[in-house]
C-alpha cells in the first residue's frame, strides 16, 4: 500500500473543505499578507487559529511533520542566516561572527511568519480539489481576455497534483540507493549527482506516462468545468479572517 | 459485424526501430480476443493504435467502418484503454474524482458526469471507497479503478495491456472477473498479454504476435501445443494433457 503524502488533496466535510476556492484563494493572500506584519502575540493567536483549522480538515500532523521536515531545514537556514547578519548585542561572540540578541528574535519572527505561510497553504491544498484551483484561476484571469487562462489553469492544477509524485519518486529513488550502499560514499556532490539525475528521469517518464493516459481519456482544454458557487459560509469566514487580520495587524 | 478492422498496419519508430510490420486483423463486436506474445513482440503498440495513442505509419485501423485517424475523440471514447501500469492512469485525487475526469473531457454536463461515476463505481464494487486517495487502493482495486475511468466514457472496446502484472491471486481474480463481466455485458475485449495461464478458459480467439507481425490467429484450443515456439508459456493444465478451468472456478 502507498504511503501517504499529505501535500494534497484529502476528501472531507470540514468547513475549509466546503468554501469556495476563490474566496480560500482570498485567505491564502491576506492570511500571508497580515502575518509580515504581526509579531508575537498576534502570531500566537494566528497559529493557534491555523493548527485548530488544520486538525479540523483532518490533516494527520504526524506526517506532515515528517514530509515538510526539508522545509522545516529551510527555516533553520533562514534563521541561522537572520541571527548572524542582523546588528545589535552579542549573545555568542566567535572571532568575527558574532550571534545578536535582536538577530535572534528577527529570525525567529521571520521564521515564525513563514511558518504561518507553510500552514496556510497546507490548509489552501489539503481541502482543496486541483480541479478546483483550477477553475478559480482560469474565473481570476477571465478580465485578461490575452491571457490564455485556461492552460495557466491547467498548469496550475497539474503542478499540484504532481508534488506527491516528485515526493513519491524521490522516496523510492532513495530507498533504492540505500539498498545498494550509497550511504557509505560520503562525497556530497557525487551523491547528489546519482540521486538527482534517476530522480529526474523516473519523474519525465512519470509526466510521459501520464500524458498518454490523460490524451487516452479525450483530455483536452475544453472540458467540464468544477462548479464554482458561493455561500452565506464563505460570507462569514471571510468577515471572520478580515476581523483576525485587523486584530493582528493593529 | 466487425467492430475493429485493421489493414495492412505498419509502424516505425522515430529510431528507426519497425513496431509493427503489415498487420491485418478484423475483431468481431462481442468477441474477447487475447493478443499473445513476448516481451517487445508489438502487442502494446498494436493497442495504442486502436485509439490513435500511436498512428499508423502505414495502413489504417477503422472502427465500426470508420478510420480511427477521423476523429481521434470518438475513437478514444470508443475504445477504452485500461494500462498496464495503474499507478500512472491515475489522474484524480479521490477515486471519483479519476472516474470522472472521462466524462469531463467529453464535455458532459455535471449530472451527466455524476450518474456514470456512480454507475462506473458501482459496477466495479468501488463506490464504498469514492472519497479515498487512489494511491490508497491495494493493486487489484487500482486496476478496477482503471476500468471504471474507461467505462465512465462508455467505450464500445475495452482493451487491456498486461492486466495482470503485478498483481496477487485475490487481485488478478478480482480482474479476471470484472472482464468477463464486461463480456458478458456485450462489451468487445481485447487483452494483451504473455500469461496465458488465466485467460485461456474466457477466451474466444487467440492472436499470437511476434517480431511486429501475427503469426497464428485461431481457437485457443488449436493453438495451445504450439505456444512455446513463441515464447509464449503453454498453461499448466494443457502441459499436463487435461482440460484448462478458469481461475474463477
């Protein structure tokens, strides 16, 4: 049985799951937009709010944990790069280089705010079909008639529904090397090179393979659109987020 | 009435490489063909052509009297291709929203599309899982997921390439009994595979294909002694001079 990965979409009735994807398009930007300009107290509040929305869409914190841990390596880059370059009293002094008081809390809020970024969007994919960002996207570019919305929007939705299958194949081409020993050669560049370029061919052959079993069911631009409705729920929600978001920008 | 009618069917690669070399062949509607053959003998590049996956480099391949190069959305709706790797016929993130993704090329109006997801479901005994994650289903539920993608378009043909790779008894059984169901349901099948062993009993023709060409063309009946020649494993049950039972039995 396949492992599950949780950067895509989970069916479920929660209430992320059932507001309109235009209007969870909406959350995503002023979500991400208000946390650059909160701090601590008001980030607390926003994390709290995303981890009770997440357990409620049934994400299974577990793995996700597991399958952002890159991510999570990526914030530690950030903050460690925040901590050494901001000005100000010395906490750690080695010759030169020097740890600051005030660059430890900057990266810690910058992290902690992208940290907010990574939630949204989980929450953004986890109840949302690509379908559905799909159809949203191609209803956003409809005011730009030069712009060929529904291929952007087919782009769109065939990148979401590919990462768990660069992460799937990433998996197996891992575990394959494991098998024949990889771990013991400790050259860093040579390492990457075996694993990057099998991954990238397992993943071309993947997108070959779907193409031809899309083009054998009629896959073409033209066809049965998600239906995208609005209700009262969204309404609420999104009066919900703008009161969250004055409350933590003021 | 012959539903598929191929004439005089070549195919060169872009490297040269001949696929298929003067294949002629004419399916019956309602008939359930098995295309025997080895590794690399051209039964996977004869299929592709029935739907206009691959074109003809030479000949024509007509359906219903009609060339498959015409209009290659009718020929696709018509001639279901059930792959032989599941995994990368999966397009959906929930095991209706792969069902219905036939349906939506097509153009149907979203009833429309509802209605055959439940009826493809249903016939496959996979409604009970339409919310799941297809890549949750164990291997026998995958390839019958395959098949209702295909029957959510209502294809006249189904055609399946190595249905039973990879697949434990309990999965190949589950398999072998909904093509015979699709038979039974007037639905024309074509098989592509090597493994004979669980086909032979449900089969009414058999074609067996070697170096792009066909080489024998019969009653499996007549042409069961002489499978080996072509690489091609003679069921156990015929080796041992007694009459072949289905696996379902």
């Amino acid at each position: 049985m396949a492992e599950l990965n949780v950067l895509g979409f989970h069916a479920g009735n929660s209430v992320p799951h059932q507001l309109d994807v235009r209007f969870k398009l909406m959350f995503l930007v002023i979500i991400s937009l208000s946390s650059l300009k909160a701090f601590a107290p008001s980030l607390s509040l926003l994390t709290l709010v995303l981890i009770v929305a997440l357990n409620h869409a049934g994400l299974p914190f577990k793995m996700a944990l597991k399958d952002l841990r890159y991510g999570f390596l990526l914030l530690v880059f950030v903050f460690m790069a925040r901590s050494l370059s901001v000005p100000g009293s010395p906490v750690v002094e080695f010759k030169a280089v020097s740890v600051t008081r005030e660059g430890l809390y900057e990266g810690s809020m910058v992290c902690w705010r992208l940290l907010i970024v990574i939630m949204t969007g989980l929450l953004f994919v986890l109840t949302t079909r690509s379908s559905e960002i799909k159809a949203a996207v191609e209803w956003m570019l409809k005011p730009f008639p030069w712009i060929p919305a529904k291929r952007i929007g087919i782009m769109m939705s065939l990148i979401v529904r590919f990462i768990p299958i660069i992460f799937e194949q990433a998996k197996k081409t891992k575990e394959a090397q494991k098998a024949r020993g990889v771990e013991n050669r400790k050259n860093p560049v040579y390492r990457l090179k075996m694993f990057g370029i099998p991954l990238m061919r397992r993943i071309f052959e993947r997108a070959d393979k779907l193409v031809l079993a899309m083009e054998a069911r009629c896959y073409s631009e033209n066809r049965t659109d998600s239906l995208l409705s609005s209700s009262v729920k969204d309404w609420i929600v999104l009066a919900g987020v703008m009161c969250l978001c004055l409350i933590i920008i003021t | 009435m012959n539903i598929i009618e191929i004439e005089n069917l070549s195919h060169r690669f872009a490297d040269g490489t001949v696929g298929l070399n003067k294949i002629n062949l004419s399916i019956s509607e309602g008939a359930f063909v098995v295309i025997a053959g080895r590794n690399g003998s051209g039964k996977t590049t004869l299929l592709k052509h029935l739907n206009g996956l691959l074109l003809p480099t030479k000949g024509v391949v007509k359906l219903s009297g009609v060339p498959v190069t015409k209009n290659l959305t009718w020929s696709r709706q018509m001639v279901g291709m059930v792959f032989q790797d599941a995994d990368s016929q999966i397009v959906g993130e929930t095991v209706s929203d792969d069902v219905a993704f036939g349906p939506e090329n097509l153009c149907l109006d979203r009833a429309e599309v509802k209605r055959r997801v439940v009826r493809a479901l249903e016939t496959v005994g996979l409604h009970h899982h339409k919310d799941q994650k297809p890549h949750l289903l164990s291997g026998g539920e995958k390839r019958r997921l395959a098949i209702a993608g295909i029957l959510a378009m209502e294809p006249k043909v189904i055609v399946f390439d190595e249905p039973f790779s990879s697949l434990d008894y309990p999965g190949v059984k589950q398999v072998l009994a909904q093509m015979v169901f699709l038979h039974q349901a007037g639905h024309t099948i074509l098989v592509a595979s090597h493994d004979l062993e669980k086909l032979i009993a449900h089969t009414d023709r058999l074609v067996i294909m070697q170096d792009g060409g066909i080489v024998r063309d019969g009653l499996p009946s007549q042409l069961l002694g002489n499978l080996e020649a072509f690489g091609i494993r003679e069921p156990c049950a015929s080796r041992l001079g007694m009459e072949v039972h289905s696996w379902l039995n």
